[in-house]
C-alpha cells in the first residue's frame, strides 16, 4: 500500500497566525485602506480586505507603530491575499510583532 505523498510546502519562512489592523496603498497615492493580516513572516504575509489587488501589483504596507514596508501581491483568492516583502523583516521586528498580535 503506497502512502500519499503530502504536497511541499515551498515557503522560505516560517509563517505565524497573527490578528492585526494594517493599512495598503499603491506606489504614488496617498489614498491608504484597511486590511486585516492573518499570518506573517519575515519575507511575507497574508491579508484579508474587500478592496480589489492584482497579483504583481506593488503596494506599501503600514503595519502599526512601523513605517511603510514595500511589498508585491503574490497571489488572490476571493478576499485574501498572499504578498512578499521587498526586504525580509529584521527578526527583532518579526518576534515584536508577532508577540504583540500573535493569534491564540
């Protein structure tokens, strides 16, 4: 009997389920909406939100108490969304964050 093989999971970092309030905005507007990130890591994360991004699309990331934090959209499905830090988070920021909003 063969087992099933489980699918690789090609993440680069370990992702922790977080609840916090950040806000997005595109390269070059001012104009910011709402966005709720579920898990992070130091190279990404993952957000929820009603507005429409495309994947490719470049956006600014403002994560409470730090400043904008450039990004790419990865990938779409229906409401969420996966996007990927230009720069990795420093661990000490990484291990704040997620000690302050970690998901019990």
């Amino acid at each position: 009997m063969q087992r099933a093989l489980k699918p690789r999971d090609h993440r680069r970092a370990q992702r922790l389920d977080v609840r916090l309030e950040a806000e997005l905005r595109e390269p070059g507007s001012s104009q910011r909406f709402e966005v709720t990130v579920v898990d992070l890591s130091v190279v990404g994360f993952r957000c929820e939100t009603s507005f429409t991004l495309k994947p490719g699309q470049r956006v600014f990331v403002t994560i409470p108490g730090l400043g904008p934090i450039e990004a790419v959209v990865e990938w779409r499905r229906l409401y969420a969304y996966g996007c990927s830090f230009d720069r990795p988070l420093h661990t000490a920021v990484f291990d704040l964050l997620v000690a302050r909003h970690r998901k019990r």
